[in-house]
C-alpha cells in the first residue's frame, strides 16, 4: 500500500512540475512598412526595426489588464515577448505602438491588433504563439505600388462594386 501510495504521490508531483514548466511561452512576430496602404506585405514592403510593440491580455468578463509587456523589435523587424502564466480566461493582442521610420509611422485605418492565445488549453502543442505581422503606412503610397499590384492582380473592392 505504501508503495502505490508512493507512486501515486510521484505521478502527481510530475504532472504538477510538468504543467507548472509548459506556462511559459513566447510570442513571436513582425512589424513591417506598407507602403502601398493595401494592409498586407508586397514586394517592396520592408521590415521596421526598432518599432515598438504591446502584449496585452484583459479579463473578457470585467475588461481589466491582466497582463502588459512591451518590447522592441531587431533589426530584421522581429520581435520576441517572453510570457509567463496561464491567460486562458483572456483575450490576449499585440499592438504595435511606434515607428521607428519617419516615413512610415502613419497609424489611420490600420488593423492595429493581432490577437493571440496564451493557455495550454487550446490545442497547441507548442509554447510559441506566432502574432499576424503588424504595420505602419507611409502618408502616401509609393509610386512603385500601381506596378507592384498589377503584378498580383489586386483590384481594390471600390473598383468591383
């Protein structure tokens, strides 16, 4: 008895060590230059270093900051967000909140977040989670950009209805 009592005692301190070391996680992503103002990359999108991002996860039921972490990303315009802690309960977005261009820090009519699971109970076997890419416009659309579009016949909405 004292042996399965034992063994038993084993399993749950392991499965408690092993569910303690799986909350960590990292959130991945990138910020990039849309200088064509269509909201996704082209061939002539560049990555922004330095731009600042935010990891913010809020309680769905009250609303409140659960957790906020900002970071900053390379200068191949990645960024890494170490996570620790559980966020099941919460919706979790990356915002990226400055520019490091001068030419390209124009916010207006962006999609300005990428939400993010952050819970071992969603599926994913993985402590990565991958943010969409995230972007900042330039004032205008570059010259380059009628070219760059035809080349993947892009017709924008307003020119079909």
């Amino acid at each position: 008895m004292a042996k399965a009592f034992a063994l038993i005692s084993a399993f749950c301190f392991l499965a408690a060590v092993a569910n303690a070391a799986s909350e960590s996680f990292t959130v991945s992503g990138n910020v990039y230059c849309d200088p064509c103002r269509v909201k996704f990359k082209t061939r002539i999108s560049e990555n922004v270093p330095n731009a600042v991002v935010r990891l913010e996860c809020r309680n769905m039921t009250t609303d409140a900051v659960t957790y906020s972490k900002e970071a900053t990303t390379g200068e191949n315009g990645f960024y890494t967000i170490d996570v620790e802690g559980e966020f099941g309960n919460d919706i979790c977005d990356v915002t990226a909140l400055k520019s490091s261009r001068e030419d390209c820090k124009d916010t207006r009519g962006r999609v300005d977040k990428s939400q993010i699971v952050i819970s071992n109970n969603a599926g994913m076997h993985n402590t990565v989670r991958y943010a969409n890419p995230l972007f900042f416009t330039t004032e205008k659309a570059s010259p380059q950009c009628p070219q760059v579009l035809k080349e993947i016949d892009y017709v924008p909405i307003d020119k079909i209805m």
